[in-house]
C-alpha cells in the first residue's frame, strides 16, 4: 500500500505559528502532529510514502527522515491549485492500492482491513452535529452516490475527514486529469471531492466508512481540543518540579524547568522551557519559552517565546516577547 500526504497548505487559520513551521509539525501532546499521523501508519504494510510539500517543506522532509525510517518520496507542489492538483503530483510515483490522507487531522480508523474490502475505495467520514462547513457524503444502498462540499442544508450530515482509499490510484489520477482538462473548479481550485465524483459517474464503487474520532488540527482551538485528546489517551510525560503542583494529565518533555508553578491539567510543554511561578492549564508551550509570573488557559506559546506577568489567553508565535506585567 502506498500513501500520499499532501502537506503544502499555508495552513492561515494557525498563524502566527505557521509563519514559521509548516502546520503539520504544530506541537501536541510532546510531538508534531505529523508524528501522531505516522505513527498510526507504523503497522501497515506500506511501499512508499510521497509527501506533496510547499512552504517551509524542507522542515517536513527534515522531521519524517530524521525520524521516521520510512520509503518516503517529497514533491514540490509549486503552484497551491487545491487538493486534486496536489494528489496528481504523485502521479508516476504510485500505482495500486493507495491511501490519501491530510495531515491538518487525527483519525482513528481500522486502515489494516482495507485490502479486503471489495468497493473501488473508501471515504472515510463521521457524523456531525452541522454539516454545513464540511464537505459531506450522500450515500445510497451501501454506495455513495455524490460529494457535496459545504453543503446548504442539514440533510447529510456525514462530513469526510480528510482520509481515503483507493484500490487502483490511477482511476483516480484519470479522474483528477479530466477534472483539469475541464477546468472544473469549486471556489477557484480544483477538489479532490470533484474529481471523486467523476469516478463515481464513471461507475466506480465507492462507500463510505464511518470514524469514532476525528480530531481537528486547523486553527488554535482545535489544536488545544487534540491536544486534550491526546492526553487523555495515555500520551503523558512528566519530569521533577521544584516547589510545583502538577495535576495530570500533562506531558512535560525532558529538559523543562518548573519551579513554584502549578501545571495541569491538558498541558504539553516543550523541551528546554523554563516556567517560573506561573499557573498553566489548557495550553501547549513549545520548546525553549520561558513562562514567568504568569497565568495562562487556552494559550498557545510558540517555541523561543517569552511571557511574562499576568493573566491571559494567548496566541504566541516563535522568538516572541510579551510582558504583561
């Protein structure tokens, strides 16, 4: 099984920290988010790994190869023309039964069971409250039968998580080249959903499976909400605090000085990070901030950051300094 990752997203929604990382290596739970996605991947028995990279890639490729001794391919997507452009770039570089998959979400789905399933491929979705942001799946007798992306009404609420399989990648590359020789387009960029739908048009079986968890990585709010997730999955750490309260569930990577602070709970804190008689819960603090004086909840510190004094919600980028007091 080959996978493919496109990664070359601005990732907008998470600034100020993704003017200086690419958003799939945002911190959660004492690692990238691209991590927790390979790690997930560990088990299956994979060919090669081709990684669609744009802005900063080359930290990408850096983290996945240092890392993760994997078959791994990365392609310069140089032009942002939208999902189905980003997937053709792999063209070439795969053939059969391939997963696509996008790393701005945590999915918890049974991927080992795929080879035998007998369907053209599986969208991968789960119910939701109000569909109406996501695109959704309208399945008919075990089929689905169209994609609709930000849909009007409440009618299907199954939105797709952003994971797919396909049994033979190339019907969807021949999909995704009538997509562009039409010029079809949703909201100025060629869709993986459309190019799906022409698959299904052409007779293609495709069903939908439906996740437990589907854990959103996009903006600040969710970061923190994977984050919780996560930790309350089993992904803690702690290390010795001077004078401190910790109150689990934390992840404190190695390296970290706390001293006269309360921690906790649904923490991660980066190596090298030095908190000072500060109270800390909800929030992620990345590698090499130092936290002073301060009370924070639902905060984002970016690594090399410096706050200090008062009580606040932040959103703080890499090397920022922010005094409160």
């Amino acid at each position: 099984m080959n996978v493919i990752l496109p990664t070359a997203g601005l990732g907008t929604r998470l600034r100020p920290h993704t003017f200086s990382r690419p958003k799939p290596l945002v911190s959660v739970a004492g690692k990238p988010i691209l991590g927790h996605i390979l790690d997930r991947l560990a088990g299956l028995p994979l060919d090669k790994l081709v990684f669609i990279v744009g802005y900063l890639g080359e930290q990408i490729e850096n983290y996945v190869r240092s890392e993760y001794p994997m078959p791994v391919e990365f392609i310069v997507q140089k032009e942002l023309k939208g999902q189905a452009h980003a997937v053709q770039l792999a063209k070439g570089l795969v053939s059969g039964p391939t997963l696509i998959l996008f790393v701005d979400t945590l999915v918890e789905a049974n991927l080992a069971r795929l080879p035998t399933v007998d369907a053209d491929g599986v969208i991968f979705a789960k119910e939701v409250d109000d569909p109406r942001r996501f695109g959704v799946v309208q399945v008919e007798e075990g089929r689905v039968t169209r994609l609709i992306e930000k849909p009007a009404s409440m009618d299907n609420r199954l939105a797709v998580v952003g994971l797919y399989y396909l049994r033979d990648i190339d019907q969807l590359f021949e999909a995704i080249d009538e997509l562009i020789a039409r010029n079809i387009q949703t909201q100025g960029e060629f869709y993986l959903a459309d190019a799906l739908q022409l698959m299904i048009d052409r007779g293609a079986r495709l069903i939908a499976d439906t996740v437990d968890v589907w854990e959103d990585c996009g903006k600040p709010e969710t970061v923190l909400q994977t984050n919780r997730y996560l930790l309350d999955q089993g992904m803690t750490h702690m290390v010795p605090a001077t004078n401190s309260v910790i109150v689990p569930p934390v992840h404190i990577d190695d390296g970290a000085e706390i001293e006269n602070s309360v921690i906790g709970p649904y923490v991660s804190i980066g190596k090298g990070c030095v908190i000072h008689n500060a109270v800390i819960r909800n929030s992620i603090v990345n590698g090499g901030a130092e936290v002073d004086g301060a009370i924070l909840q639902e905060s984002l510190i970016g690594e090399d950051a410096h706050v200090q004094g008062g009580f606040q919600r932040l959103n703080v980028g890499d090397s920022s300094e922010v005094c409160l007091g």
